[in-house]
C-alpha cells in the first residue's frame, strides 16, 4: 500500500476538516463495496489454486490414489480428499 500526503491531493478545506479528527496519523480509506476485490483475485493466487485444484481432481479420475496425489502436492490425504468432494458438489 502506498501512502499520499493529503495536501497533495485532496483540497484544503477537506484536509482541515480532517486535521480536527485526526493529525500527524496514519488515515487508512478503503475501498468501497462494488470496487473490493475477492480474496486471491489480484495476486492470482486464487486461479494458481483452483487449476491445481483442477490437475488434482484429473490425476484422480485417471486413476491415481489419494496417497500418490498428496505425496506429489505436499498436501495431506484428508486435503486431497476435500478438494475432491468440493469439486463433485
């Protein structure tokens, strides 16, 4: 996150205003509701997870253990097995 110096960018009336609830402190503005991105959308990490999520369930319907898949992804049988039922909801 980047932080502005509210004198550069927002009016001084609005800066004064503030100034009478908050000075010399960090202010932290969030988004609003319709431009919040969900958790994973921005970095990508939330599509790297669901196309392992997708090579997880295709090892398995080709006929792999769960054993086998959770030793090649480091992840524990009862995690493998969870992907798998999520998917078949």
């Amino acid at each position: 996150m980047k932080y502005e110096n509210a004198n550069n960018i927002l009016p001084s009336h609005i800066v004064e205003i503030l100034q009478e609830y908050i000075e010399g402190k960090y202010l932290y503005i969030p988004k609003k509701d319709n431009n919040k991105k969900s958790w994973g959308e921005e970095s990508g990490f939330k599509k790297e997870l669901n196309n392992r999520n997708i090579e997880i369930i295709n090892e398995y319907n080709n006929g792999k253990t769960v054993k086998e898949i959770s030793e090649n992804y480091y992840l524990t049988e009862h995690s493998i097995r969870r992907i798998i039922r999520n998917h078949n909801k």
